[in-house]
C-alpha cells in the first residue's frame, strides 16, 4: 500500500481515541432532557380528562351546620303522623346529644315540576327547578361533630390533613383561564377545619382554593387580598417580577428542578395577572337589572347570598374549574338545635331564589348542562327533638342534591328509613359522592392519584363508588 492510501489511524484507534467524545455526545443529550424538563411550564393549563366529561365544572352550594333533610327535600308522612311519639327504632350507639321524641316538620310538601318531586315549603323558588334536580336522600357518613363532617365532605378525611376535593379537580383537569385560578372559594367559613376545606395539602400549591373573603365578610366586599399593589405600576411590577423570575430559574438550573420552587414563580405569576382580570370580573355593574332581580339583589334579604350565586356564575363563564359557595355566618348557620321554625325560616329564605335564580341562568346561558351543581350541608338533622323543637346532628341519612353536569332531572336516588334516620335504600356514601362526581367531569377516581410519604393517595382514598343510577 502506497503513503497516499495508508489510513491515519485503525478504526480500532479511532473508537478508542474518541470514546470521550461519544460520552459528550450522550452527556449533551441528557443535559437537553434536563433543560426541557426545567424549562417553565403552566400547570394550570387545561388537562384532557380520563374520558369524555359530562360536566367542565362544578358549583358547590354549601349550606354550613346541616340543614334538615326531612325538612326539605326528603318528606316522611310517618314522622307527621307519629309526631311526639317516642321513636320505633333504636338510635345509634353514640350520639352527639341526648334527643326526646319524634319531631314532625312544620313545612308542608308540594309536588313541583313534570316530575312531581317534592319539595318543603321551605324552597318554594328552588321547587320550581324540580325538574333540573337529581335529589340524593340516602347520603350517609360517619361524624357527628361539625369539623370532622366538614373535613369529610371537602376533603374525604376526617382524621388527617388532605387535599380538598376542589383541589383534586383542579390537579386533573387545570382551569380554562390562563389569568384565573382553577378554584374559587366565595366567602369560606373559618371555623370547622378552616383552610383544610380547601386546602391543597400535599397537592401542589397551585391546586388550592383562592378564597374571596370569608363568612364574617359580606360578599359585596369580599374580594382577594392585596389584590391592588400600592405605589408601584403594572410595569415596575412586571419588572421586579421577571428579575426575581431569572434569580429564580438560575437557581434551578444549578440545583435543578423543584416543583415547589416552580410553584411559588407560578403563584407570583398568576396574582400578577389577577390583578387586571379579577376586578373586571367582580364588577357587576354591567348585569342588566333582569339578572339582578333573578338573583335576589334587589331584596336585603336575598342580597349577599345572591351576590355570591351571580360571581359563581361570572367565574363559570370565565373558566374557573371549581367554584364553592358557602352560606355561613361566623360560626354555623344551619344548625338549629333549637327553634328550628325559626332558624331554618330564616336561612331558606336567604338562599332560595338565588339558587333558583342561578340555576334559571346557568340553563338560560347555556351553563346547566356542562356545570355540575352540588347543594348540601356536611350533614343532616335528626328526626327526633333536641329540647323542645330543634334537631341534632345526624350523619347517618341525609340528603344532597346535583343539577346540570350530567345528572338526571327530575330524579330521587335513594331512601332514607319511614322516619328519616337511616340512610337505608340505595345508600350513598361521602366516597360514593365523590367518585360521582370525579366521574361526572370526565376522572377516574382510582386513576386521579398522588404519591406522597411513599404512597398513592386520592381523593376516594381505598374506597368509593360511582353512582351511575343518577345519571342522565
């Protein structure tokens, strides 16, 4: 072989002298791995769900204290008959207190609707929505106590601290709106669990409820704290923003990615965008005088409840994934263990027409069929008297109702016992609730999981059914 076509080196050398250079090449690979995956994203954008959704969103009317389901919704002609009888059944083994006799409701039911569901003279407004109603009366859970209650239904736990269940849908599904959050908490109560009620827990941060106000607030000044920033321009504050952005992207590319790093610059973010979008959508000054008057604003007595009904709906149209509701005052409104005539009274005829209202315009704006509302309290009452003529707690059968989303109109799911203790047909647990309606936006409740402290958690944790009898 001649010097012209005598090779440099074998091919031999040549792997072996650029070994170093394929594990660049590798390197180089992994390290632009390692960057996309650091790169910002928006956990909040919109996620597709597990399979098709009945339902985009949800509205949770919650009736704080526990209001009287065989006083409402599920009537007990037995109860009226046997009034101040002592009762025919054994009671449960613990109580919350002591209670006497049967205690018959002094509010009469009406047939409403197509359907004919009944409904208490109570919700003379909502009863005409009838045939929009899915009414559950076999819902049952296992706390007596108004915290525990509470934590149950918002966040399946009573015992421990987990994400609440607006949490879990905002994780699986994020928000329409780039410039809102995914949930929306109006007026929250403060006692009874507080924040844990929607709280995001071990969720990320982003998941958690935005609370506007809380239930010592009235709702016309209930509005996300420090929501303006004093002395500084939208434009200083873009400023200090993106540098506390790149100190913070630096950061990480040197420690690498952390989740709740990225969710402390995605909160910044967010409230920064808020700050334009949330004053224009709490500005009702452009709802005609009609919509006004459908939600009860014109009326001091139906005012602050349906101010909250008609921001619910506003948040529903901008995107906001799970918006809550809550009728409370400072402590518990519905929880009459005495002078229940006078208590429940008052109570219904705060909330009537605006739920009537809101659910008239959800359906009129073409809402209703992919928004899942929800109504309930954390329990029920019992059927015997506390005292002379209030009711106790009782978790053992009460009744919730769904509307839009998905469920069937016009429909009762279940049967509580002759007397209205006992969820007995059908039975409907808080998991079973929650399963429904995981299932109604499109979530598998066993798939919807998070690993923390070694272990996959959901919202149902090991238990849970879906309820396919209410729906459509």
């Amino acid at each position: 072989m001649n010097a012209e076509s005598t090779p440099l080196f074998s091919r031999r050398a040549m792997l072996q002298q650029s070994s170093a250079g394929f594990g660049w090449l590798a390197f180089s690979a992994l390290a632009s791995s390692a960057a996309a995956a650091s790169a910002p994203r928006d956990p909040l954008a919109p996620k597709k769900p597990h399979f098709p959704a009945r339902a985009k969103r949800v509205i949770f009317l919650f009736m704080k204290g526990g209001p009287s389901h065989v006083d409402t919704f599920d009537p007990k002609p037995l109860l009226d008959r046997d009034h101040g009888k002592p009762p025919p059944f054994d009671l449960p083994r613990v109580k919350f207190a002591e209670t006497g006799n049967l205690l018959r409701s002094p509010w009469k039911f009406r047939h409403y609707g197509q359907s004919g569901l009944e409904v208490s003279d109570l919700f003379p407004h909502v009863g005409q929505c009838a045939d929009d109603l899915c009414v559950v009366r076999s819902m049952y859970g296992t706390n007596p106590a108004h915290g525990g209650a509470l934590l149950k239904l918002h966040t399946g736990s009573d015992v421990s601290v987990r994400p609440s269940m607006g949490a879990w849908v905002s994780y699986g599904l994020g928000t329409e709106n780039h410039d809102l959050p995914a949930f929306v908490t109006i007026c929250p109560t403060l006692a009874h669990g507080g924040v844990n009620n929607w709280g995001s827990a071990f969720l990320p941060a982003w998941t958690q409820g935005t609370p506007l106000g809380n239930a010592s607030v009235p709702a016309s000044q209930a509005v996300v704290k420090h929501i303006a920033r004093a002395g500084m321009t939208a434009e200083m504050q873009r400023m200090q923003l993106d540098l506390v952005g790149d100190f913070n992207h630096a950061y990480s590319e040197i420690a690498g990615r952390q989740d709740a790093l990225e969710a402390r610059i995605n909160s910044f973010e967010l409230a920064y965008r808020m700050q334009s979008t949330l004053p224009e959508l709490q500005d009702i000054s452009g709802e005609t005088q009609a919509t006004r008057k459908l939600y009860g604003l014109d009326d001091p007595v139906t005012a602050n409840f349906g101010r909250q009904c008609l921001m619910a709906r506003r948040f529903c149209e901008r995107g906001v994934r799970f918006v809550q509701v809550t009728h409370s005052d400072a402590f518990v409104q519905w929880d009459q263990h005495g002078d229940l005539l006078k208590g429940h009274s008052k109570n219904a005829a705060e909330v009537d027409k605006p739920i009537a209202g809101l659910l008239k315009d959800l359906r009129s704006r073409g809402l209703l069929e992919d928004t899942l509302v929800l109504w309930g309290g954390e329990f029920g009452r019992t059927p015997v008297a506390q005292g002379t003529n209030g009711r106790d707690h009782n978790p053992h059968g009460f009744t919730m109702w769904m509307a839009g989303g998905g469920v069937k109109g016009g429909h009762v799911h279940g049967a509580t016992d002759d007397y209205g203790y006992y969820a007995q047909e059908d039975k409907v647990h808080i998991h079973d609730l929650h399963a429904t309606l995981l299932h109604l936006l499109g979530l598998d409740h066993e798939r919807l999981t998070y690993r923390y402290a070694g272990r996959d958690f959901r919202l149902t944790d090991i238990a849970g059914h879906v309820v396919h009898e209410v729906m459509a």
